[in-house]
C-alpha cells in the first residue's frame, strides 16, 4: 500500500499454506453465497489476483457489513493461507476498500507481454514497412500514426483468459500471425499476400475496445455487447471512410477477413472464410492461439513431466523440452 512509504505487496505465486497476508488484491469475481444452514446467512466468497496469479478467498464472518467492493478494483485483505483440497485458499479476517487516496502499483497487477514494449514496438514499425500496395500502405500508415491507436494496439490485451492475455498481447498475436500468413502466403503466389498482411495486423482490431483493463482485464460493456469481430468490422468502415479512392473491393475483402478469420459460425465467425486470403488468415491465427497455449502451459510448468490444458482439453507431456 502506498501512502508516502511503499510497502512491498505480497504475491499470489509466493504465499504459501500457514502465512499469513495483509496485502491488497484486485477482485476477480466476488459472490454471497448463502450457508446450507439458512439461519447462519451468507459468507462471502471472492476470487483475488494480482499479474503472478489468482487465489480464492471466502470470509466466514461479517459478509454482509462487506462495502464498497466491486469487481474490477482493488481491496485491501487481511487473512491466512490454507490448503483446501489441495489448493490454497485464503480464510479471510478482512477485506476492504483503499482509502481515499491510497494507491497501489499498477505494474503490480496485470501481467505484460515478456517480450516487451520496445521489441513490440520495433516489430510493427518493421511489419507497417513490409506495405508497397499504395492503398494498404495508405490506409494502414494513417490508422497507426494516430498516437492513440498505436497506444491501444500496443496495449491492448489479446484476450482475458487462454492466450496472450497480457498487456502487449493483442500486438504480439497479430505480429505472429502476420509471420505465419505471410509465410504461407510465400507458398501459395495465387494468394494477394498484400492483403493477407493488413488482414493479419488488422484481423482482431476490435480487441482495442473489447477489454477494458486496469487491475484486471475484463470485457467492456460494448465489447460483450457487441464482441470484436462486429467491432473490429466496424473500426475498418470507418477508416476507410477516409481515404476515398480505398478500392471498394479491397474494404470489403479486408471485412470479409475480419468477420472470417474465427473459421467457423460456431467459434463466432458470422460467416465462414470464402476467399484463399480469408482461410490463410484464418489458419495463421489458429496456429498462432493454439501453439502459444502449448508455450504458456510449458513456461507455466515447475518439475512437472504432465500438465493438463483446460481448453486444449488434454494432457500435455512436457518430458522431452530440453532446456534452453
Ligand atoms: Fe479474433
Ligand atoms: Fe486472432
């Protein structure tokens, strides 16, 4: 906790059976549930992060007198760590909003992407050159000088949960999905690989706005109305609607790419990719979602030889990484 002095905040990742934490959290997800004995009331259950990891917490007592805590900010948390069923769990004496003026370390809260800023940064300057279509070149140089746009994109989570979700994300999977698409472009010479390259850069755009994201990455209300495929569409209209002589066969195309490239309607595409463009696309970003979640669930490993991937849904075997 900041008030003139800093106080070293404990990590999730650290805290160990038996310790003891006063520290400060964000709230992940916060919940009354009721007791089975209904005359008892409600104990409060809540899940807390900070960037190292998430930990669940309940407070037995006094749950009800719980104020000024939402979802989203950060709470200070008095309580002990306990092993339940294998997992730790902090049985919780207090939980609190900061007082006013209070603050905290942001840096302490939402993970970034390990390659970094600079790198990120360095990474689209080189990809935004990689441009000779005079339209694409155009139209991508004008929407990424924009110093807020190139902000957000280098910002931008690339999702809340699963993959790339760190800050950084969003630029680090369309830069991985531009080396993937443009690679299978150099296979195929029919594919248009100008196009294929703006549709990698700009295949999940609307992820700038989808998340919001300050202690902890979560959907906005326009994203989870909306979703960023409808919104990344949109953002392309609109851009286009200022240069123009922009082909009206290249806008559309670009959309179609954007609102194609999840494959298939039941993974949310509104519709399923019809051009060579739109399916190297949508495989690069397929390659490039699953393979990083094999990365992150080995750099997630300690001594294990299996680990079990929820949204891959199986076991990964971890025995033959050699070190590097
Ligand atoms: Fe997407
Ligand atoms: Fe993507």
């Amino acid at each position: 906790m900041k008030r003139g002095e800093a106080v070293s905040k404990q990590m999730v990742a650290d805290l160990q059976p038996g310790q003891l934490v006063d520290s400060y959290f964000a709230v992940t997800q916060m919940q009354l549930q009721p007791y089975k004995d209904p005359t008892k009331g409600h104990f409060l259950s809540v899940l807390l992060a900070d960037r190292t990891g998430e930990i669940s917490g309940k407070l037995w007592q006094g749950a009800s007198q719980v104020q000024g805590i939402a979802v989203g900010d950060v709470a200070k948390v008095v309580a002990k760590v306990e092993e339940y069923r294998g997992s730790r769990q902090l049985n919780l004496s207090r939980i609190e909003p900061l007082s006013q003026g209070e603050q905290v370390d942001l840096a302490d809260f939402l993970p970034t992407c390990p390659k970094g800023r600079k790198a990120l940064e360095q990474e689209l300057k080189a990809a935004l050159s990689k441009f000779t279509d005079p339209h694409l070149k155009s139209l991508l140089t004008t929407w990424f000088s924009r110093p807020d746009f190139w902000n957000e994109y280098l910002l931008s989570p690339g999702a809340k949960r699963v993959h790339h979700a760190y800050l950084g994300g969003l630029a680090e999977h369309s830069l991985e999905v531009f080396h993937l698409a443009g690679a299978m472009a150099k296979l195929y010479p029919v594919v248009n690989e100008q196009l294929v390259l703006a549709g990698a850069l700009l295949h999940d755009v609307g992820k700038v706005k989808e998340y919001n994201y300050k202690y902890i990455i979560d959907l906005s209300d326009e994203g989870k109305l909306l979703g960023h495929i409808a919104m990344g569409y949109q953002m392309l209209q609109e851009e286009v609607a200022h240069h123009s002589d922009f082909p009206k066969e290249y806008a559309e195309h670009l959309g179609h790419m954007i609102l194609s490239h999840h494959g298939k309607m039941e993974y949310g595409a509104p519709v399923e990719p019809q051009t060579i463009e739109a399916a190297v696309l949508h495989q690069a970003d397929l390659a490039s979602s699953q393979v990083k979640q094999y990365a992150q669930t080995i750099e997630s490993a300690e001594e294990e030889r299996w680990l079990f991937n929820r949204v891959l849904g199986r076991n990964l075997y971890l025995g033959y990484i050699k070190d590097i």
